[in-house]
C-alpha cells in the first residue's frame, strides 16, 4: 500500500487542510509502514506557479508548510517528504501524460474555470496543465492511494483516466494497473475522511474553508490561538432555531450548525452522531460553539509548540527536504524507466543493456 499526497506552500494551511488532509497523512505515514511500503508527502511549490506569486515568498511559504507538516506528526524517517521541484521527474511525467489527456476536458475542469474567472491578469497555460501535473506527482511513484479533501475529486478522475489511457495505448500487456493489479501505471484510489472531508467557512458555512475566503473571520489557521481563535467560533454564522432539537446535523437544511458538529466530530475522533448527543443538555448554540473551540484548541495546541520550535530552523527544514527528493527520485526514476521505454523516447533499454555489459 503506497500512498502519496501534495499539498500546496500556501504557508500556514487552515483547519479545513488540517482535518481534511494533513491528519490524514500522519496516519497514512503509519498505515504504509505498516504494510511494509512507502508513503510520499510533497509540496507542491510547482503548483505555485500556475498563479501570480513572488519568488521570495514562495520559499519561505515552502518552509511554512513543511515546518506544519513535521509540528503535525509527519516524520522524515518515517515517510518521505519532499519539496516537488526537487524531484524533475514529475515536470517530465507531466509532458509524457499530456499526450494522452484531451485539452477540452482541462478546459472544463471546475479549478481551472473558477481561478480563470478570478483571474485579473494572466491566465497562464499553467493553470490550464495544473491537474497533469497532479496526475503525474501520484503516477510517477505508482502510489495505490490518495488522502485529500473532497475538493480534489474531479482532479482524481482525471489522473486516473490518465493512468488507464496511458497504459492502454503504450502497454496493454503489462494490465491495467486497476483494482491492485500490476501495470506500466497504477489507477490510484482517492481517499477522504469520513468526517471532514468539507470543512465549510465559519462566515459562509455553504462555501467551503479556504485561503482565499471573502472573509478572514471564517477561516480558521492552525496557528490562531487564544482571543482570536476564540472570536471565530463565537461569531460563527448558525441560524435562528432555538430550543430542543436545534442541535443536529442536516446540511442543506442548517449548513454553519452542521459544520461545527462535523470540527467538533472530528477534533475529538468520534461520530457526528456521538457529538450530537454530547450536546444534550445544551442550552444553545453558545454551548455548542464553546465545546467546539475548545476540542479545536487543544488539538491544535500541541501543533502551535512544535512549530514554534521547528519553523526557526531552516537548515533542518532543508535538510529533511534533501533528504525525502533524494529517495523519491529513486523510486520516481524506477517508474520513468519504464514509462520511457513503453512511449518510445530515450535510450531503448536494449542499447542502454548493451552498452552498460561492454
Ligand atoms: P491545498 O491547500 O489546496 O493544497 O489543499 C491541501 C489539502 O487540503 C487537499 O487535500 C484538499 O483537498 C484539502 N482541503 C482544502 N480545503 C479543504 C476543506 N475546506 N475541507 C477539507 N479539506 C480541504
Ligand atoms: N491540487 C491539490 C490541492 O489543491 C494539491 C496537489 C498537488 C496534490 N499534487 C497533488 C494532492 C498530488 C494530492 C496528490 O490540494
């Protein structure tokens, strides 16, 4: 079971990252080693590009989000976590994947039709390729499974299709790389969280938490602590229900009461329906406002410290990054050799043979 998931250097990530991925990565770093596999983290600095951004700050949100990711529980001798660039096979997978994925269909991808909407100025060929170069970041390691949020479904059909369309037309008689079968590419398998895989913004609880919020208040960062952690969740939009029965889940119907159960559900571990019925003998939203904070802050305490310590330490930070690209280009080259060789660029391998038996 290998298992590989990017994440944006979008600097200090927010709760709807943490709950919905980065925990899952910690707990995928223990489920690989456990099978006796790998599992790969990547920052995705590559990604970055697609967007206006500044040089300078790129580095510095790479070590931000790396610097998350080791406070969270990622560990470089357990898993292998690496900075995207690093790596050049996955530019070079991206080239070899485009000659099978259709144009239109990156055209019509939802990202790419909301940025492009929101984007001022260019609208770079970039933002248009982002999802193979995704595909390609999963397919290069022949991972068998992917945690992320909800969000990246459609970018998970994609490179899927990709997988399947590549072993297909360039080696059919290796199998289809679906279902655990072996194949040139593997077809990988999306995994979410069964609760909170779609964290909503405490503002605007019917859009989803991100970094680019209309409103800062809804948005929720690893790092907030005391007063203003608290004033989030005390403004947190509800609704004007009172009484017996307010408390419950129902989405559609009470989206900002449902959200905070689901942050409650999953800082705590435990069922949506296990948080419902801790609320009991609530008296109101209020109460259920507090018990959320207060599950959401002393998961996140521990994370604040870590980083607090870690952050300051660039060398180290580089240190584990060198040491994840220099085992991941291992394991990406193993699965270019192949992928060479099947779509016909580069040295054959019979030349290669013979030359290295001379
Ligand atoms: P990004 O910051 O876009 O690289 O996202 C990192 C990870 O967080 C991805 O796996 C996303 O699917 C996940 N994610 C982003 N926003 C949310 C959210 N509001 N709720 C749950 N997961 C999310
Ligand atoms: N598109 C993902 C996001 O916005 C980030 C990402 C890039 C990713 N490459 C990936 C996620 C590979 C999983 C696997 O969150």
């Amino acid at each position: 079971m290998r298992i590989f998931s990017g994440i944006q250097p979008t600097g200090i990530k927010h709760l709807g990252n943490y709950i919905g991925a980065i925990r899952q990565y910690v707990d995928g770093q223990e489920r690989a080693a456990a099978s006796g596999d790998d599992s790969l983290f990547c920052v995705v600095d590559l990604h970055a590009l697609t967007v206006a951004y500044d040089p300078a700050e790129l580095r510095d949100r790479v070590y931000d989000t790396t610097a998350i990711l080791l406070a969270a529980g990622l560990d470089p001798d357990k898993c292998i976590l690496f900075r995207q660039s690093d790596v050049r096979q996955h530019s070079e997978l991206t080239w070899m994947l485009s000659a099978v994925v259709p144009n239109g269909r990156l055209a019509r991808m939802h990202q790419f039709r909301d940025k492009s909407v929101a984007q001022r100025d260019l609208v770079s060929a970039g933002l248009l390729f982002y999802p193979v170069l995704m595909a390609a970041d999963v397919l290069a390691y022949r991972a068998d499974e992917v945690p992320v949020g909800e969000d990246q479904r459609e970018h998970l059909e994609l490179m899927r299709d990709a997988a399947r369309d590549v072993n297909k037309r360039f080696a059919p008689d290796l199998g289809s790389g679906e279902g655990g079968e072996g194949g040139l590419l593997i077809v990988p398998e999306q995994r979410t969280p069964e609760v909170g895989a779609r964290i909503m913004d405490l503002q605007e609880p019917t859009r989803k938490m991100s970094t680019s919020a209309a409103s800062p208040e809804g948005t929720v960062y690893v790092l907030d602590e005391g007063k203003a952690l608290e004033k989030k969740f005390k403004r947190a939009v509800t609704d004007s229900d009172s009484g017996e029965g307010s408390i419950r889940y129902a989405p559609k119907e009470k989206p900002g009461v449902s959200n905070l159960l689901e942050i409650l559900a999953a800082s705590r571990r435990t069922s949506i329906d296990e948080a419902v019925a801790s609320l009991a003998g609530a008296r109101g939203y209020g109460d259920l406002k507090m018990a959320t904070l207060a599950a959401v802050d002393e998961e996140l305490t521990p994370i604040r410290e870590r980083y607090a310590e870690l952050r300051p330490d660039v060398a180290a930070i580089e240190e584990a990054l060198a040491k994840g690209a220099a085992r991941a280009s291992e394991l990406a080259e193993e699965t270019m050799v192949d992928v060479r060789e099947a779509m016909g660029v580069g040295i054959p391998r019979a030349v290669q043979a013979k030359a290295s038996s001379r």
